[in-house]
C-alpha cells in the first residue's frame, strides 16, 4: 500500500525543504522527495559555494593591500604578489557546504519530515489515487520504486543552467556555472558569455584570483536589469581593474572553436565581428525551470516557456497542486522560493495565504564592490508615471567606508515627489548586501525617506550613508 501525506514537497531544495518545515510545523504529515541532496542548487551549486570562494577572492585582495593598512607580515613578504590556493579555497567552500547540508538533514529530522532519495514522477489519475498527484519514485540502485499519495503537493524542482546553441556545456571547455564550481584548476583565461549578476560575480571573483576575464553582454549594460547608474559604475571600476568588457555583443555560437590552447569565439560588436581567445568559455545567460521530466504532461497544469503557471497562492490548475521557486515565473532568488513556499503551505492548511509583493524583494549581486537594492529604480518609476525626487550619498562621505579603504560607489533613493513615498533603494559599495534589509524593512513599514533620515544612526557606521541619501531626497544631507 502506498504511503499516504498530508503534504508530499517534490525538489528538497530551499523553497522546497523551507515549505516542508513549514507544513510539518502546522501539524502536517510531510515528505520530501529529492533526486540528489537536500538544499538544492543554492547550498550546492549557487548562493552558497559561490559566495564562499567570493569571499577567499575578498580576503586575497584584503591582503594584497595590507601595506596600505601598515600591516607588514614578516620581512620582504611581498603580499601584493600574494596568490589563491584554489584547491583549499575548494575545500573550505565544500566543507561549508557539508556543514549547511547536515544542518538541512537535521531540520528534516526535528520536523519528523519523511526524505525519499530519489527521482519522483508525478502520475496522473489511477489505482492509487481518482486524482493526479501520486509521486512514484525510483531509485538509482536496485532498491524497488514506491509510490506516495499527497493530499497536497507542492513542486519545488528549480532550474537549471540555460546554455546556447552551438554553446552546449561540457563542463570541460564550455562551462556552466555549475561545472565552474568542480574547477580543480583555475584557467589562465576566460571568457563568460553573460554580463548579469551569475556572470558579472564570477568575472569579479576570477579577476581576483589572477585569471584574464572578458566578459560578453548582449545588453547596453552589464547588470541590466538593475539601475543604469549602478551598472556604469560597477562597468567602469571592473575595466579600471583590469576586466575586459564588451556590450552590445552577439556572440555567434556557430564560431565556436577549440584550439590547442583553449577555444575562439566571435561575436558581433558594433557591425565588426571580432574573435576573442581564452583557454575556457563560460556560458551565463540564465537558467530554465526543472520542469520537462516530472509527468506534467500526466496533470492539467499549464506551463509558459516550461514554467509551470500559477495564481496569487501558488496554486496551479490542479488545485491540490501547487509550484514554488525558479520553476515558476517569478524572482529566481533562493529567499522568494522560500516565501512563496511558506505561503503555499499558508494557503493549503489555513485556506489563505497573503499575496507577496515582488517590489518588496532585496536583489543583491556580490560582486566587489557589492551591489544591492529593493523597490524599484528611478527609470521603472518614471515608466510607471510616478513624478520622482531622488537623493543620493556617495561613500567617499562617509568615514567608516574610508576606514575600511572602500570608498567607491554610493546610495541612491528614489521617492515619490507628491506622496513622498518610498519607490526604491538602490546601493553599490561595501556592504550593501547587509545594508538593503534596512531599506526592505523601510517599504514594508511604508516608511518615508524622512523617516529612514531622521532615525539615529550610531556613528561610524555605513548605515548613516542610506540616511544621508534619504536626506538628500529633500536636498538635507548634512555632509553631502
């Protein structure tokens, strides 16, 4: 007889284990079925591990200038000539990794949330249920296949990289950022096809790790789907460091060459087709949905582009049924897979759940410097109609960015001239990713720009900056 759920989670990865935690915590019979390990692409081959060998790029650059700080580290020491030893750099990120994971398999346990190892398919109608829903499972070694029946599901199987054609990933030569991350060695050179956030933050932990990095961007602009200021000013410190960047380059796939050094690829710039040599290629151009083996096709669900279509709750046409994270058409961000699932769960065990507003969401790229922001930019406003007031705060004025020796980049906020209300908030400089929640907080409270200025910050701090530019909106910063 198979087992029968409450709630059976179909992908154990953020949004996935977070809704499971979630169900069982409302008193729900839960199970999670997962086809490789829990935490899913962010813990294994996205925000964590990324992030990780980010900051061994941080702290190699962090000694590099050590002698600026009037830090000498033995005689003769030579710390601008420092470099990374990438496999213990590897080795911390995985131990890392490891770490999270088992602390994951320990939040299964607590919640006394079944984990079923292997690949699920969702069947349609049968012996087992009048209904879609049924998971069958099977496994990778001769253990048999088993089926669990769900009085609710709920789909969390992500996504994964999207390559192009002509450009297909090996994980060799042309590299996904997945296959980045098994790197044993890093190359002497590489080019990254993609200048958004996946491939602008390994352009700028590459770099710092001593590789030759050109990176091609289809768009006007890196970052494109930040504010234009950001993105110029962040163009402008990578090139300044050494990083090639080219806009407005097609790349055509059909060039595609391996060589005995490492491979050649053209692209169209400006009406002149130019080759570019690197010993790799890394194709960043964002990610499709998991969604074309799970027995969809068994279902009424409807998908767009392999998304799976959802309403307000997350509910798809089988209503018993429900999608969260990247393989819906929403934010691909580990922290809105994890709301979307708790409001998932919300709306099956309460038979309510509150409508999330995406502006509300922080979008942060940990390239160095950081970027970070919420809301919406001052150009999305103007195209929305609102009539805009914006202050801005450079770091340069801010006394604990220049103690830190990262005084490059600034805040901007962008308000609504007759409401005056918070439209956006938007940060390129260090630690921004930190320093965003703060203006979250702000839109989620309705707070006004003159509410975020006049609340006491502690001095020095590079929180005073994000109230130096809520100031400057009325044209009040102190030391603007």
């Amino acid at each position: 007889m198979a087992n029968e759920y409450d709630v059976v989670v179909l992908g154990g990865g953020t949004g996935g284990y977070v809704a499971a935690i979630a169900a069982a915590k409302k008193g729900q019979r839960v199970a999670v079925v997962e086809k490789d390990k829990l935490g899913g692409t962010c813990l294994h081959r996205g925000c964590i591990p990324t992030k990780a060998l980010l900051r061994s790029a941080e702290v190699l650059e962090t000694v590099k200038q050590a002698a600026a700080f009037g830090v000498t580290l033995g005689s003769d020491s030579g710390l601008e000539t420092s470099t990374i030893n990438f496999v213990n750099a590897q080795a911390r990120k995985q131990k890392i990794v490891d770490q999270l994971e088992a602390g994951v398999k320990g939040l299964m346990k607590k919640g006394k949330i079944d984990v079923f190892y292997g690949t699920g398919t969702i069947l349609g109608p049968s012996i087992f249920s009048p209904t879609a829903g049924t998971i069958s499972i099977t496994y990778s070694d001769d253990q048999e296949p088993e089926m669990i029946i769900p009085k609710s599901l709920i789909i969390a199987t992500g996504s994964q990289p999207q390559s192009l054609p002509g450009l297909n990933f090996d994980e060799e030569t042309v590299l996904s950022s997945d296959g980045m991350l098994q790197l044993e060695a890093l190359p002497e050179s590489l080019v990254i096809v993609g200048g958004g956030v996946i491939g602008m933050e390994w352009a700028s932990m590459l770099h710092d790790f001593g590789v030759k990095v050109t990176v091609l961007e289809y768009a006007d602009r890196i970052i494109p789907t930040e504010d234009a200021e950001l993105s110029r000013t962040l163009q402008r410190i990578k090139t300044k460091k050494g990083i090639t960047i080219v806009t407005k380059a097609k790349v055509l796939a059909d060039t595609f060459t391996k060589t005995e050094d490492g491979i050649t690829i053209q692209a169209e710039v400006k009406g002149e087709t130019i080759t570019y040599s690197a010993e790799k290629i890394m194709v960043s151009v964002g990610r499709k949905a998991n969604t074309t083996s799970i027995g969809l096709q068994n279902t009424a669900i409807k998908t767009d582009r392999d998304f799976i279509e959802v309403n307000d709750h997350y509910q798809t046409a089988e209503s018993h049924m429900y999608a969260i994270g990247d393989c819906i058409p929403t934010m691909q961000l580990a922290h809105v897979a994890m709301h979307e699932g708790q409001a998932a769960v919300d709306h099956i065990v309460d038979g309510d759940s509150e409508k999330m507003n995406y502006d509300q969401v922080p979008r942060c790229v940990y390239t160095t410097p950081e970027i970070a922001s919420v809301g919406i930019s001052e150009a999305q406003a103007k195209e929305r109609g609102h009539e805009v007031k914006v202050g801005k705060f450079n770091f340069q004025g801010n006394g604990k960015a220049l103690v830190f020796g990262e005084a490059e980049g600034f805040i901007k906020v962008v308000a609504d001239k007759e409401t005056n209300d918070l439209l956006g908030v938007s940060i390129i400089g260090p630690h921004a990713t930190d320093l965003i929640s703060e203006a979250g907080l702000a839109q989620v409270l309705d707070a006004t720009p003159w509410e975020i200025g006049t609340t006491i910050h502690p001095h020095p701090t590079l929180s005073e900056a994000l109230a130096e530019a809520a100031l400057a909106v009325d044209g009040n910063a102190v030391h603007g």
